[in-house]
C-alpha cells in the first residue's frame, strides 16, 4: 500500500503537491492526472507532511497524517511585517530570575513547540534532557566552574579569552556566573554520529527561546555549560547523556524578574550581493 492517497472527489489535479515535494516523489504531469507517487518513492520519502500542508482542499493525505489530523493554517494569528519585527527585536536574553519555578507541563510544552523545527532530511535527530531542580542546576555551575580552574591551571589561551578567572572570582563570593542562578535548563543533545543533530538542535533552541516570550518566560544561551559539557569529564558523567550522546546546546529557563520597556539598537548589517 502506498504512502499516499489522494482524494479523487476534493483533488483539483492541479499539481501543487508534486511541486512541493522535496524529494519529487509525486508525479503528476496534466490537469488530468491525480498525483501520485513513483516507484520506489516509498524509501525515498521523508514524512515532512508538505504535500498534505499545501493542498488547500484538503485532498492529499499521508499513511503517517491525514489532512483531518493537520490544524489548519490561521491566518489572522500569522504577524505582520512590523510586528514581526518587534517581535524579534523584543527578545532579550534573560539573566535575572524570579525565585518561581516554572511549571514542569509548561517546559514540556515548549519543547512540543520546539520539535517542529525544520531539520535536514527531517530526521528531527534532537533529544531533549530537562535540568529541573534549582539544586541540580548549581551543581552544574560548580562542575563548570571546575573547569574553568583546570583551564587557568593550565594557561589556557581560552581561559584568558573568556575572561573565565572573572568567572571563578565570582563564583567565589557567591555569585553564580554561568547559570544565573536560572531555575532551570534544558538542554538539547544528539549522536555523535549524526551529522545533522547540532545544526537541528541550535534551531530548535532558537524555537524554543522565541516560544518562551508567549508564556512569560524568559531565556539565555548557556554558553559556558555548553563548552564545559563538551570537555570536562564530571559533568559529562553528571549529566548522564545516553551512550554516544554529546551536548549541543542548552537555555537556561525562567520568570524574568523584571520586564523590558525600549527595543535597544544594534550595528548596521554588513551586506554583500552576489
């Protein structure tokens, strides 16, 4: 059976999902024809749903989802250009936290959000580890800081571009440099084998921070941990990673303490035309 099946009475035979597909593995050739797919196209599709998201009428469906089960576009909530733009201009990254936890079904929420990030050959490599306990959270910043020390130890060129000793001078007088004393990370892990999980990964983090804004929520890239999750072995074993996993990115996730009221400027962009 094939993948695809198409709606003979809603087709209009107008060839747009064959125009879509990434593959081409619909054929469709005259008004007369209903689309269909090729021989072989079943191994060869990829399950991203576009060809059931673009019919408008409804009449392509996949054995994976049936237009029924796709919510359909609303076009009254998409933004416009200028609020696009102050959408985006309005996210800051958050350092300063309030003391409340965020709810652990609305961190799940946001990670559904996330998953609909594109990936390459959608093969949505992206795990998802939550750091929940404000506890746990510490603890990383101490095995982060760990690091930095083994690094100063060593006169790394990194420690001193970095400025870690700052880093560890502040830690030092109770004050936690690394995760801001944030409630809470999530932290976004793939195979080491597949070439694609951090390239998905830091895209579906961009998802996932530019979601936080609908809940009230703020976020800052964790840079520091990222790095130190890479290289420092007591943390890699803290965190526990399934085999073969590696860290690709992390946020640290919060109620921002306080609110923002100017969109701040930033340097004119560099643009060169092929």
């Amino acid at each position: 059976m094939s993948l695809l099946f198409v709606d003979t009475e809603k087709c209009k035979r107008d060839g747009i999902c064959a125009a879509v597909c990434p593959p081409r593995i619909i054929a469709w050739k005259t008004k007369d024809d209903i689309p269909r797919m090729v021989t072989g196209g079943d191994d060869l599709c990829i399950r991203c749903g576009h060809c059931v998201a673009v019919c408008p009428h409804g009449a392509m469906n996949h054995e994976s989802m049936r237009a029924e089960d796709c919510p359909p576009v609303r076009g009254g909530w998409l933004p416009d250009p200028p609020q696009t733009e102050h959408f985006l201009r309005n996210r800051r990254s958050i350092r300063v936290y309030k003391d409340t936890p965020v709810e652990r079904d609305v961190l799940v929420r946001l990670i559904e959000i996330a998953r609909y990030a594109p990936s390459g050959h959608n093969l949505q490599p992206v795990r998802w580890k939550i750091v929940y306990d404000r506890s746990d959270v510490s603890r990383i910043s101490g095995h982060v800081i760990d690091w930095m020390r083994s690094l100063i130890a060593e006169n790394s060129p990194l420690a001193e571009q970095l400025h870690m000793d700052r880093a560890v001078h502040a830690w030092e007088n109770g004050v936690d440099p690394i995760n801001r004393n944030a409630p809470h990370l999530v932290m976004a892990h793939g195979h080491q084998e597949d070439r694609t999980a951090q390239t998905a990964s830091t895209i579906a983090l961009c998802y996932l921070e530019l979601a936080t804004t609908g809940f009230s929520l703020g976020a800052c890239w964790a840079g520091y941990f990222t790095a130190a999750a890479l290289f420092w072995p007591p943390l890699r074993e803290f965190l526990a990673l399934p085999e073969g996993h590696y860290c690709c990115g992390a946020l640290m996730i919060g109620h921002p303490k306080f609110s923002y009221h100017r969109l701040p400027l930033r340097n004119e962009p560099e643009i060169t035309w092929l």
